[in-house]
C-alpha cells in the first residue's frame, strides 16, 4: 500500500482529534468552551463537560490543567442526559511514588473516579485515558498526575457497569479549583 493510499484511508481519523463540548454546567464559579474545545473555569466546585463522547470515537484522551488554594483530591464521574452517575461502583487501584517511596492501594465502591491530590497553590496536570465510554460496555481508563518533580500518582480504574456515556464531571473531595480541561477523541 503506498503512503498516499494509507493517508486517503486514515482521512480525519489519525490522530487526536479535540471535541468541542456541547455545553458546561459548574457547581460553583465561572467555567466555559472555547470554539476549539478548551473549557476553562475558576473558582469551581465541580466541572460538568457534555456530549464529548460518541459513537465516533473508542477512546479519548482528557488532559486537566488545575490549581487549588486547597488540597482537594481530583476525580472524574461518568454523565449521561445532564445527570452524573454517582453509584458506588467506580474500582481503582493507586501507585503512588514520592522521592523514594512507592505504595500501592486498592479502592473499592468509589462514586467516581480517583485521580490523585491537587497540591495547594500550584499547577497540577492529570492525564487519563477513558476506554470505551459510549460504548454499552464497563468503561475502563489509566490517569495520571504529577505534583510538581516529586510526587507521581499512576491509577487504573473500571466502571463496572455497561451504560453509554456521553459526558464526565470533575470532582472534587473539598474546596474549589481553577483551570482547564481539553478532551480529544481518536481510535
């Protein structure tokens, strides 16, 4: 097959590709979409994204940029037509590694998502990647999240129920955050 040829058939499908979200809802504060996806947001005790999943993409990509004056821990709740699903049946298990310490933890009947702390009055980056979360299936993802040079969190989790979802919300264990969230879809 020649390159040209292997182009035509990838078309739009290679690579990421950001997904505007239809709207935000926030529990608190200011938050917003930019016409190319990047939702933005102060001041907020959860982040409501909707409609970035669809039958278009497997799997997405969803990179949070946030700071906190408190020292909330960050997670993620499936959506679906405007309501979370809060149900205690989020799985994850947690490797921490800070200097030269690494523990391991298992959290069970979660209702969300754990991602990792947000450190107090600094800039924090999760990454995770969702699996399948329009798909009528569990949906799985890995996240991680880095507190400046020296403390690592790295979490697998599974929703252990097959719903299609089309959206997700930040939340949080306490205080309010500041930040950014993009979403990018690809197969």
């Amino acid at each position: 097959m020649t390159r040209s040829r292997q182009t035509a058939d990838w078309g739009s499908r290679a690579g990421l590709a950001k997904i505007v979200p239809s709207s935000v809802a926030v529990g608190s504060g200011t938050g917003s979409a930019s016409t190319t996806g990047t939702v933005t947001f102060s001041g907020c005790s959860s982040v409501s994204l909707n409609d970035v999943f669809s039958a278009t993409y497997d799997d997405y990509k969803i990179v949070i940029n946030v700071e906190s004056a408190g020292a909330p821990e960050l997670g993620i709740r499936m959506r679906v037509s405007g309501s979370d699903n809060s149900s205690s049946i989020y799985y994850s298990q947690r490797l921490r590694a800070q200097d030269t310490t690494v523990s391991a933890a298992r959290q069970v009947t979660q209702t969300y998502f754990p991602i990792g702390p947000v450190q107090t009055s600094q800039r924090n980056t999760a990454i995770i990647e969702l699996n399948n979360p329009f798909k009528t299936l569990k949906t799985t993802n890995t996240a991680t999240m880095g507190l400046d040079w020296y403390e690592l969190y790295l979490r697998t989790s599974l929703h252990d129920t097959a719903t299609s979802y089309t959206g997700f919300t930040i939340v949080l264990s306490g205080s309010t955050i500041t930040g950014t969230v993009s979403v990018y879809g690809y197969n």
